[in-house]
C-alpha cells in the first residue's frame, strides 16, 4: 500500500507525525511525504523513518491565487507519480489543494485532518470576513470527496458541520497529535522563583499580546517573577512585529528565548506553562507540558481546554483577556504549594487520553477502515 501524506510546515512532520509515519512503515507501506522544501536535517530525520520526502511549493500564510495555482500543480503531478492508495492531510492548504488534487486524481483515498480553524476563520474587518468566506468555500469543495475529516477537539467538528462544511458521517474527534511519553517524560519541578513558559510562534491569536501585558502588571507585584517566551518568528497577517517584541523585552515583562526544534530543555525549567491562545485544534505543547508535569494555565476556547480537566491539573481563563491572565498568575505565584498536585494530574491525564501510541490507533483504525 501506498501512502501520501502531504504537510505544509516541515519542521512538524517528525515531531507531529513521526511515530504515525514510522508504525506504516514497519508495517511494509511505502509512506512518501510532502511539505514545504526542507534543510537536509530534517530531510534526514524524515528518511530515517523509513519515508520518502518530496518538497512541493507552498506559501502556507499567502494570498496569491497564481502560487496556490502552483501548488495545486504540483500536488496533481506528485499524485500522479506515487500513485497513493490513502492521503492524509493537515493543515489549511494542503487539505484543500490536496483534496482538489485528490479529486482529479481520483483513485486514492483522501483524508483530512483539521488541526484548528486559525487566522482564516476569525471575523471583524473587510479582510478577515473576506478571508473567511473564501477559505469556507474552499473547504467545502476540497472535502466534498473525501472519505473522513478528522479533528483535534468537538468544537471545530461542530463548526464544520452546522456552517455546512462537511457532512457529520464524514466526521472523527481524535485527541489530538498525541505525545512521546517516553521523549517527554516526567520531571520534578525546578527549585527557585516562580517561571512561566509561553511556547508558540509569535502571532497575536497565539495570546501573545495578553502574555506580555500580564508579566507587566505581575512584575510589578512580584519582580522575582519570569515570563518567557520560546518560538519562532512568522510570515502571517497576525504576526508579531520585532519592534512590539523588543518593546516587551526591554521593559522586562519577556524574557524572549529565540527559536528552536528542541523545547523539552526549557519546558523542564518552567513551573507553569501558559498558553492563552484564541483557539487551537489541540495543543501539542500544552500537551509535551503536561506529559513533563506540569500545571497548566490555558485559555477556554477550542483545543485549549480540552487540556484542563475541572482545575485538576491547572486553569482557565477567556481568550483575549489580560485580566484575567494576570489574576491567575499572581493565583499560581501565591499557592506553590499546590502546584505538585497539578503537575501530577497533568501527566495522569496524558497517559489517559493524549498518548501517541492511542491517539494513532484511533487514526489507523479511522483511515484503514477504507480500502477500496
């Protein structure tokens, strides 16, 4: 059996996909994957699966209809030359120029994993509204022969189904990517003053903006405090900006750790991780933190809190609300002592829902149970 699976970030496939990618290769499938051109590193992390990589052109934040025409070229000639029995694809583009591909190719099956809604699917302002339209029309005609359409959390299946995206009987809940836990395993809490870790790439419905404004109001009260900051710069509309991100480092609020492929290091030497994202599918850093242990502060909206189960392993608070934010931290930097419990719970309910090995299981048995 041939398998496609067509990415647009490069930088996720080993991380997010690799055991999937690794357990169809043990099992004698030939796996080739697909993603935005790729520094040999990760090229070598991909073949060491035992896969095949092939870059395609592809501008994941881009609004030009003649690159999007390209990628839908070259994502029909892919098709074409590795002749696919089964296609998995995630995130915006690739599920709809790849269904679009699909769909000319017409003899694989095409299989769609939503990840989150992001940027595309906020409202307020001519942009974003003629975004969002355009984006849902898109959906909807890339999907319309796909044999499943798999998502991260219930909230974004509901919004797909009731807006007329997708019919319900295409639709799966799985939880999430899952996580290694044996790569993120379980770790004490580090001694010292209180350390709050923000992991994302810098845009503003990643909560940034809110992050940065409550370290501001809790330093005040409490200076021993850190609130760091660890990702990567982007090319979105909802980018943040390097003067807004200078301006939050030199007035002490953010202590900005740059980028990297490898954030266990840092996740240890935090004490609660924070996340106060306008929506996500469903987390994968939240979940590597709670697989660390670690209590987590999140917000209540799609994905975010499907990790936070009745305060047993940390908190929520409303999107967009530095308030909030702030009270809730100065809440964990006033009450360590009930810090260890959380940390306990949050590994408890990875090992429950979120562990790799369940999570691609349910994704297998979704995705095989269509062979013809």
């Amino acid at each position: 059996m041939n398998i496609l699976i067509i990415g647009a970030y490069p930088n996720s496939i080993v991380g997010f996909r690799g055991q999937l990618i690794r357990g169809w290769v043990k099992k004698g499938y030939k796996v080739t994957v697909m993603a935005a051109d790729a520094d040999p590193a990760i090229i070598k992390k991909v073949t060491a699966l035992g896969a095949a990589f092939r870059p395609y052109k592809v501008e994941r934040n881009g609004l030009n209809p003649l690159a999007d025409l390209k990628t839908l070229s070259e994502l029909i000639k892919a098709l074409n030359d590795c002749k696919p029995d089964q296609i998995l694809a995630y995130t915006i583009k690739p599920i709809i120029w790849g269904g679009i591909a699909a769909s000319f190719y017409g003899k694989a099956n095409f299989h769609a994993m939503v990840t989150g809604l992001g940027y595309a699917f906020e409202t307020g302002g001519f942009k974003r509204n003629f975004i969002n339209r355009i984006v849902k029309g898109l959906y909807r005609f890339s999907l319309k022969k796909a044999k499943s359409v798999i998502f991260q959390n219930t909230d974004n299946l509901q919004t797909f189904v009731s807006q007329g995206i997708v019919p319900k009987d295409k639709t799966y809940r799985v939880h999430g990517s899952g996580v290694d836990l044996s790569e993120y395993p379980k770790t004490p809490l580090p001694k010292g003053a209180p350390i709050f870790l923000l992991v994302a790439r810098l845009l503003g419905d990643k909560g940034i903006r809110e992050y940065a404004s409550a370290a501001q109001s809790v330093k005040q009260k409490y200076p021993e405090a850190t609130f760091q900051l660890l990702g990567p710069e982007d090319s979105s509309p909802d980018r943040i900006n390097s003067d807004e991100l200078k301006s939050w480092c030199d007035s002490g609020a953010i202590t900005y750790l740059g980028e990297t492929d490898h954030v266990l290091s840092f996740v240890q030497k935090c004490h609660i991780y924070t996340l106060p994202s306008y929506h996500e599918g469903l987390p994968r850093s939240v979940l590597e933190a709670m697989s660390v242990g670690r209590p987590i502060l999140t917000t209540n909206t799609s994905g975010c809190r499907d990790t936070v189960i009745k305060e047993r392993n940390g908190k929520l608070v409303s999107p967009k609300n530095a308030k909030q934010l702030e009270d809730q931290m100065i809440w964990f930097i006033e009450n360590p002592d009930l810090w260890q419990n959380m940390a306990n719970e949050s590994r408890t309910i990875v090992e429950d829902y979120f562990d790799v090995m369940k999570v691609n299981k349910h994704i297998n048995s979704i995705v095989f149970s269509y062979k013809d």
